[in-house]
C-alpha cells in the first residue's frame, strides 16, 4: 500500500510511519523543513515531500499516487498562539487534506482527532456517542477538523475514518514524562484526592489500530475510540509507575485551587510575551478530570486488540527514557 502520513515528525506520526515501512508499505510523509527528526525518518524508509499542510498546492503534491492518508498533523497546545493558528491546522487544513485526496483518487483517508472532543467523562466510560464538550481550543478545532473532513469527504465521495485515540504514551513520549519523571525521583505531588479515571493508549497498539481503519472494510466513513485494554484511576497509575522504577509509590496529596489559581496567574502573565508558562490550566485537569473510554466499536468492528498491557507498557516506557538519558 502508498500511504501518505502527516506529522510524521510528531511522537505518534513517526511511529505510524516507522511502522508502515517495517510492514511493506511505500510511505511518504509531508514535512515542513529539515529537522532532526525529518532525516531519522529518511533513514528508516520514509520519502520526504517537502511541505506545509495549509498550502493546498503541497496537499496536492503529496496525496498524488497515494491509496491512503493518515492525518496525524495537529498543533497541540502551544503558549502565544493566536485561536485562528489552531484553526488553520487543526480545522481547516483537515478538510483541504480530506479534498485532495479525493482529487488524486485516494481510497481512503483516516483522520487523526482526540477524546478531548468528548471533554470531561461525567458517565465513564464514554463511547463515541457520548456528548461532544471539548473544553479549550485545541479540542475544539479538533472537533471542528472533525466537522470539516466529514463535510469535505461527503462531498467529494472518498472514504472518511475519525479516530478518537485516549492519552498516548510510550518510548519518546514526552508528555507522560512529565508524569513518569518526577514520580522515578521521588518527587510527586498529587493534587486532590487521584480518584479520577485516566485511561492511556500504548502508541504500538494505537499504530495497529490506525492501520485496521485505514484498511478494514468496516471502517469506511465511522468514528472510533481507540485506547487501551485497561482502565485505572490516577493513585492505581503512579503507584505502578513507581513500583516500575524501583521507588516507594508517592503518597503526597495537596488541595487543588490553589494550584489552579497558580496556573491562571502564570497563564495571564506569560500568554502576552508567547511564552510557555511553567504552570497552566490544562495540568491542573490532570487531577480533575475524568478520562475512561468504552472501545467496545473498535473491538467488534474492525477487529481493534490492545496487546501492550499497562504495567509492560510502563516498563516499555521506563527503560527507553533510561536508556535515552532523559530520567
């Protein structure tokens, strides 16, 4: 199979690609600039179309001999962007992702979005019906991208899968880091009571569950959840972090608003100068929020089996950031 993969650079979009090329596939990917990370990928197999993914006549170059495209690009959640810089990626550029394809004849594209589009769980665990509250700009021009891909591939007649993938985590992670770090060094506060679900994806299993939409019959033109095949609350998640790294689990918990007024404060005084504050709205709803999700759909439909359980997934994790020197 040809298949186009952006973000690629990204922690997720390198998987999928290294992954695609271990398999068979001819895999090209849509790069911006040279990086360290574009030559990594050169070297694994991947071929570079040089690009940004809001510059149609670029969507237009990449997606041409290609059977399928895996949309991965999204700018995350970044200090001092303007809203309509969200858009732009995440909204607008996956519908004009979603129309070239549909012009060079690709087969199907498959949508990269996030359970943050379903926001706070309030019921858990939240299928993909469950009501669409996303909570911050990321989540809701990840929503709209949604909106726009299922317009654009109605109207051009090309097969459309949305995947909703839960947190993503595993060898050159760096968000779980943040986690897993402090918690090896013995460092870890948590804030309120940890008795919040937080259901985490191993990005192996999520790269096969990316490859099943992309080519299962069943997937054209539906939406799934894709996490992993266990659940756990926030206290049960560190205490296995710990126990992974050889230290006692932490038991610190301290109230939650004062952090929280922290955070807005650091947010008001570091958006204006477009830098990132080293405390933000968004990590005090590690602590508060409620993320566990039922991949049930996914399970019987196009056949989605997470195999990395938690505990090797977190042992998995560990030993590449020792190895890698960022513990």
């Amino acid at each position: 199979m040809r298949a186009l993969v952006t973000g690629a650079t990204g922690f997720t979009g390198g998987h999928l690609a290294r992954a695609l090329v271990a398999r068979g596939d001819a895999v090209s990917a849509l790069v911006r600039a040279q990086s360290p990370a574009a030559h990594a990928l050169s070297a694994a197999g991947v071929t570079l179309v040089a690009g940004d993914i809001r510059d149609r006549d670029a969507l237009a170059r990449a997606t041409d001999g290609v059977d399928v495209v895996y949309n991965i690009a999204a700018i995350y959640r970044q200090a001092g962007l303007k809203d309509e810089e969200y858009r732009a990626v995440n909204a607008a550029a996956a519908g004009a992702l979603v129309e070239a394809a549909a012009r060079n004849r690709v087969a199907r594209v498959v949508h990269c979005s996030t359970v943050g589009v379903h926001g706070d769980v309030e019921h858990p665990p939240a299928n993909e019906d469950a009501p669409l509250r996303p909570g911050d700009i990321y989540q809701q021009t990840k929503l709209e991208g949604e909106r726009l891909a299922r317009e654009a591939a109605a109207r051009h007649g090309i097969e459309l899968t949305v995947v909703r993938p839960s947190g993503i985590y595993g060898p050159g992670d760096r968000r779980l880091l943040k986690l897993f770090r402090p918690v090896a060094h013995r460092q870890w506060v948590t804030f309120g009571d940890g008795r919040i679900y937080y259901h985490l994806t191993f990005v192996d299993d999520l790269v096969e569950g990316f490859r099943l939409c992309a080519t299962q019959k069943a997937a054209a033109n539906r939406t799934y959840i894709l996490a992993g095949g266990e659940v756990t609350m926030l206290n049960d998640l560190v205490e296995l972090v710990a126990f992974e790294s050889g230290v006692r689990p932490p038991r610190r918990h301290l109230p939650v608003w004062p952090l929280r007024a922290a955070a807005i404060v650091c947010e008001a005084l570091c958006a204006p100068l477009g830098i990132e504050p080293p405390l933000h709205r968004r990590r005090v709803e590690f602590f508060t929020k409620s993320r566990a999700f039922d991949i049930t759909r996914a399970r019987t439909e196009i056949g989605f089996d997470p195999r990395v359980g938690l505990r090797e997934g977190i042992r998995r994790t560990l030993d590449w950031y020792r190895q890698h020197g960022w513990l």
